[in-house]
C-alpha cells in the first residue's frame, strides 16, 4: 500500500496530464521513434489521421519541464469496446507508473462513454509491455502470426473493465 501511495501521490505533482492535440503531433512522433523499432513505429501520417479523429481518446503527461512524458491513444470500436492504439513513455520515465496512470485514465474515460471491453495488439518479443499489460489485468486471447512482418508474430490481448462509479465520475473527459 505505501508503495502505491507514493506512486500516485509522485504523479499528479510531476506531470500535468491533457488531451492530445493537432499541435502534439511532432512530438508524439519523436517519442514514437524514441519508444519503438523502426517496423512498429508510426508514420506522422498516423498521428495525423489520430488526431483527426475527435472520439478517439487521447492523453498525453506532460513533465515539469514541458516535454511529452508520454501519451496514450484508445480508438473507439462501437458500440462498447475500445482499442489501445498506442502507448509511449519516455524512457526518463518509466517504471514511476506513468503508464499504469495514463492507461487508467484513459479506460475510466473510455468507461463513462459505456465502452467497457477493451483490447490491443502487441509484438510478442515485447516483454515489458506484455508483462505491464498482465499485470493491469489484460489477457493474451491468441498469437497472431506474421501481424507485423512475415514471421513478426502479435500478441492479441484484451481486458473488460470494471471500475467502481465514483472513481469514473471523478475522473476528467478531457475530450
Ligand atoms: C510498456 C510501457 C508503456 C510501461 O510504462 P511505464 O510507465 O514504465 O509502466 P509503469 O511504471 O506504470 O509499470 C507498471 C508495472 O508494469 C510492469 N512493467 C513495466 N515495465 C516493465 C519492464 N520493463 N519489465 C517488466 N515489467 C514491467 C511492472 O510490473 C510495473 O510495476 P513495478 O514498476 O512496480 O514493478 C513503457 O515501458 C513503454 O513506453 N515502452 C515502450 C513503448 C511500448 O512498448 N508500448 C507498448 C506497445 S503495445
């Protein structure tokens, strides 16, 4: 419990959380580049074309000093499921549980629109990202072979979310 509590009272004091924006596009995908090999990057044509699109929900932790932190990006799949698009913490930041937080945020917003199932894909060499799925509560439902590349297998997980009301409605839909 101490450890939880200090996780979440060293984040709202160190990064201000908003809506990602048109004006976020750059950087977003200058992180992207950072958080990614060069096949699982996104081009700034799909930063774009995410921006774009006003239901999607998207957050982004800026630091003290103003850089993007991180960002994450649920695409809406009607009529009550939802899919994480993306999620980038910069290395400066990991393991302070900014993903934990962002990914929360951004389902609990998800949650208030009545979008309770969620899922992602994931590359299976990804070990960091499946084990911080796993541990948020997320499932492997199957391999997909060849998702990325011939023989660059995903992994398909989902999660269906149940916060408790009052922890939805506190929460800000930044959109
Ligand atoms: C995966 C990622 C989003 C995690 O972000 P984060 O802010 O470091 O995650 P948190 O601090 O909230 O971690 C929560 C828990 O997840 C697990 N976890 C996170 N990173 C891990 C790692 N590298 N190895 C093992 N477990 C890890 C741990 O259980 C961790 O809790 P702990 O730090 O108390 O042990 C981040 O590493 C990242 O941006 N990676 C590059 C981009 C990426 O792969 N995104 C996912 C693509 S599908």
């Amino acid at each position: 419990l101490m450890a939880i509590t200090s996780t979440l009272m060293f984040l709202p004091m160190n990064f201000s959380f908003r809506a990602g924006e048109m004006r976020d596009i750059e950087a977003m995908y200058a992180l992207d580049q950072i958080c990614f090999q060069r096949i699982f990057a996104f081009t700034k044509a799909t930063f774009r074309y995410l921006a774009a699109n006003c239901d999607n929900i998207s957050i982004v932790a800026e630091s003290r000093a103003g850089s993007l932190a991180g960002f994450a990006i649920l695409e809406i799949h009607p009529p009550d499921s939802t899919c994480l698009t993306t999620i980038d913490i910069h290395p400066d930041f990991r393991r302070k549980g900014l993903g934990s937080h962002l990914l929360q945020h951004a389902l609990k917003i998800a949650s208030g629109r009545g979008l309770f199932k969620t899922h992602l894909q994931v590359y299976v060499g990804n070990e960091a990202a499946i084990a911080f799925y796993l541990g948020f509560g997320y499932c492997i439902e199957e391999y997909l072979p060849d998702f990325y590349a011939r023989g660059v297998d995903a992994c398909l997980m989902s999660f269906e979310v149940h916060f408790p009301a009052e922890s939805i409605h506190e929460i800000r839909d930044y959109q």
